[in-house]
C-alpha cells in the first residue's frame, strides 16, 4: 500500500513536471515570428531576437504583437538602437 502511494506521488510529480514545461513552450520567442517581418535585414532582426530574449516581457508582448505591430515594434528598436540623436 506504501508503494502505491509513492507511485502515486511520482505520477502527479511528472504530471506537473509536464504542464510546467508545456506553460514554458508557449510563451517562448519562435525566432520564425521576428524574422518574417520584412524590411529589415538580417543582422537587424538578430540584434532586435537578442533583445528580445533578455527582456522576457517585451518578448512575450512582441508575441502577442500582429505583424503590422510587429513592424513597427521592430522600427522603433532600430530607431533606439541605431541611430544617433543630431546634435
């Protein structure tokens, strides 16, 4: 009976290992969403990936984001990023 109870706890414990890692993969940055916005180079929209990628919130925003959005999210960090204030 003791056994039964351990198999049990084990089952419910992978069960959660489970979910938690299926509530991980759909809020991870598909690399395909950034790189099909057009107008951009490649380079650019890898420097904008590895922003993303430290910054989990702007990450899960971006994903939400549709592709006009997306655009103009990735303008905007060229905009930041790239170009110098005139002074």
């Amino acid at each position: 009976m003791c056994e039964d109870d351990g198999v049990e706890k084990l089952s419910e414990q992978i069960g959660d290992v489970a979910l938690a890692i299926q509530s991980i993969g759909k809020n991870q940055l598909d690399v395909n969403s950034l790189y099909t916005v057009e107008g951009f180079d490649e380079i650019t929209l890898g420097d904008a990936f590895d922003h993303l990628v430290q910054n989990e919130m702007l990450a899960k925003a971006f994903i939400e984001k549709n592709a006009n959005l997306r655009k103009i999210w990735v303008q905007n960090f060229v905009n930041q990023h790239y170009y110098s204030p005139a002074c």
